[in-house]
C-alpha cells in the first residue's frame, strides 16, 4: 500500500512540475492562434454539419423505394373456399414511383452548395476566431507596456524623491515638494492597478478563446504585418470590391444564391408528370368444366399524376422559390456594401494613424524628453519650481502612454483589415 501511494506522489509532483514548466513557457501570437482554433468547437460543429448534409442529398437523390403486396382476391362469403369462385386468387404485387424530371439530380446539386455554404461558413468563423484573439492580443499588450511605462516613472519620481529627502535634510527643498511626489506617486500606483484589473479582464478573455492559464507568459512583440504598407495599394473602390467578392461571407451569400436557384429550377419539375407502374401476379385455385386448371392473372398499371390546376400550388411555390432568389441577392448586396463600407472605414483610419504615429515620433515625444531635461536642471539649479517638473513627467508619461494606444490601435486596424483581406 506505501508503494502506491509512492507512485502515486511521484506522478502528482511530475505533473504538477510539468504544468508550471507549461506555464513558465512563454508563447506568442502565432501560438496563440493555432491553439484558439484548436480549441474552437463551433468548426467542429460545421465540419459535422457539412458532413450530415452530403449524407441527406445522397439519400433525397434516390428513387423511392418499391412497394411490395400479398393478398387474397374475391374470396366467396359464402363458402369462404378458395377453389370454388374463379375469381379468387392468391395476389403478388409491387409498384414504383419514378421521380419527376431531374428533380433528383437537383436535389443532389442543392446539398452540395449546401455543403460548399458550411465549408465557406467554416472559413469564416476562422477568420472571426483569429480576428478576436488578435484583438484581445494587442489590447492586452497594451496593457502590459502601459504597465511598464507607469513602472518606469514611477522609478523616476522615486529617484528624484530620494534626492529632494537628503536635499530637504540640507535645508535646500521645501516639504510641499515631497508631498506633491508621494501624492503623484500614489497616482501612478492607482493607474498600474487599473492596468492590471484591465488585463487580467482581457486574460480571462483570451483564456476562454485559446484554453491557456490566465498566468500564461505571453511574448507581447508586435508582428512584422502590424507597420506593413500594403493597404495603401487598396485605395480603389474596384480593388476593394474584388478583394471582398474572394471573402468567406460574401462568398458564403453567393452560394446561398446558387442554392435558392436550384430550388427555382426544383419547383419547376413540379409541373411534370410524376408516373407509378403496378404490376400484380394473381394464382388461382379453380379449375375449368373439364378439370383442367384455370390460367393465373398478370396485372399492369401505369399511374400518371398531372398537375392540371397549377394555380393554387405549383404557381405559388415557384413564386415563392423566386423571391428567395430576390432574398438571397438583396442580401448578397447588403452585405458587400456593409464590408465596403467597414473597410473603407480601416484604410481611412490607418492612414490618420500613421500620420500621427510620425508626429509622435518626430515631435512631441523628442520635445517632451527636452522639456524634462530642461525642467531637471532648472530644478536642480534651484532656478524652477517642482510643479513644472512634475507637470514635464506627466506630460511625457501621457505622450507616451498615447502612442502605445496610437501603436494598439493601428495592430487592432491592421487586424480588421487582415480579416477582410481573408488573412
């Protein structure tokens, strides 16, 4: 019993060794994808889909089955006595009904745009699991760099705080300087944990995507597409335009017009005849007058079914299969507009923000730096006053906080932009 529970230890501590190894291993984006579409049970669900329709249009493009009968015929009440009346017989029959005109061939081309629609339907779902992993990515790396950021200045405000202690030690500083420290240090203390409480919201987000630990290390370095050029070449409308007809939605809309016409072409075999042979073998027991047995029967019927008062059915279904024609289209155009719509809506957006991104590059982060060197000297010289000072901190703080949101923001547009680009 005491090995048992030895071997049972062991392999206790060698998962929980390899779990915090797991853990301890940091991952990156491309992991993180790879592991979100893993996990993600509605393409299963898709996949399964699109198998149980082939499955269905193999069966519905089949023949009907052959109907099969047994009986006794004309039996007399009388006598209850299969060789008295001449009529009675023992009846074998069966019929089968053919299908009308190429409605079974029709049927079999509709479920496999059927299945076409789920496989694009699964393209899409694709896109939209990448698509929000990467969004929650970003937004979590900004987060941390925030983090960072904050941590930095706080470790600035501290240094200068430790100088003005042994400054005011000497009589040099005032006290009104290090309150106005401490207070904008606890300031920053506040925005780290707002931080914090937005990203581990953002975590638990992520964790629910991919199936990783909320403690996963994640490698925060922004892909080389996040600055890629390549949207500029899609400024024109024509371009736009065969860029979305290529995507999985509108794709998945076109199909859905190519099914509801095959139903077009379905409710018109409806006014073709639909046709039903019978045949029937009958065996009779009765003899003739002179003593010789009586032929047997073969029986054979040909059934038609003409749709001679089309107005009340087969009108109104072909009617009704044209509007979902009418449907399908109208929605196929409300969407590519919509698409259109978001995607000029991107490269408008990414364009601001480049401008901006080289503003914040060239200019206001430079100036912001000299304004703090300016503002340390003078201060240091007993020439400038600590709320400019703190006022050039919390500048640059601000200026550089901004950018990594400018940063963010051109990762998450360049995220929308791969999603309509089908990346």
């Amino acid at each position: 019993m005491s090995t048992r529970f030895l071997w049972l230890a062991i392999a206790t501590t060698i998962a929980m060794t390899a779990s915090k190894l797991s853990y301890a291993q940091s991952i990156d984006l491309n992991q993180a994808e790879k592991q979100a579409l893993e996990q993600d049970f509605v393409q299963q669900q898709l996949s399964y889909r699109q198998k149980s329709v082939i499955e269905q249009g193999e069966a519905a493009a089949q023949w009907a089955d052959p109907m099969f009968k047994v009986g006794l015929a004309n039996i007399p009440t009388d006598s209850l006595r299969l060789n008295d009346d001449p009529m009675t017989q023992l009846v074998l029959g069966a019929s089968q009904a053919f299908p009308r005109g190429d409605s079974l061939a029709i049927k079999r081309a509709s479920a496999q745009l059927k299945s076409e629609q789920l496989s694009e339907q699964s393209e899409l779902r694709k896109l939209q699991v990448l698509q929000t992993v990467r969004t929650l990515w970003f937004a979590i790396g900004f987060r941390s760099q925030a983090q960072q950021i904050l941590t930095r200045q706080q470790q600035l405000i501290r240094q200068n705080l430790d100088n003005m202690v042994s400054g005011f030690a000497l009589g040099g500083m005032q006290s009104q300087d290090l309150i106005q420290a401490e207070l904008e240090l606890e300031r920053i203390r506040e925005k780290v944990a707002g931080h914090q409480q937005q990203e581990q919201a953002l975590r638990a987000q992520l964790s629910r995507w991919t199936g990783l630990p909320m403690n996963q290390k994640l490698q925060m370095s922004l892909p080389g597409w996040v600055s890629d050029n390549q949207w500029q070449a899609l400024q024109d409308s024509d371009q736009q335009q065969r860029l979305l007809l290529r995507h999985p939605a509108i794709q998945q809309t076109q199909t859905e017009i190519h099914y509801q016409q095959r139903q077009v072409a379905l409710a018109k075999t409806a006014y073709d005849p639909a046709f039903k042979l019978d045949v029937s073998y009958g065996r009779r027991w009765s003899e003739l007058p002179d003593g010789s047995s009586r032929p047997d029967l073969l029986s054979a019927a040909l059934t038609v079914e003409l749709p001679l008062f089309p107005e009340q059915r087969q009108d109104r279904q072909y009617q009704a299969a044209v509007y979902q024609v009418s449907a399908a289209q109208a929605e196929r155009d409300e969407r590519l507009r919509q698409y259109q719509g978001e995607l000029t809506e991107v490269l408008t957006q990414l364009q601001f923000i480049q401008q901006r991104l080289s503003l914040y590059q060239n200019k206001l982060l430079p100036q912001a730096k000299s304004r703090i060197q300016a503002s340390e000297q003078a201060y240091q010289a007993n020439t400038g006053v600590f709320d400019r000072l703190t006022q050039a901190y919390t500048q640059e703080l601000n200026l550089n906080l901004e950018y990594q949101k400018l940063r963010t923001e051109q990762a998450q547009l360049q995220t929308r932009l791969r999603f309509f680009q089908g990346l």
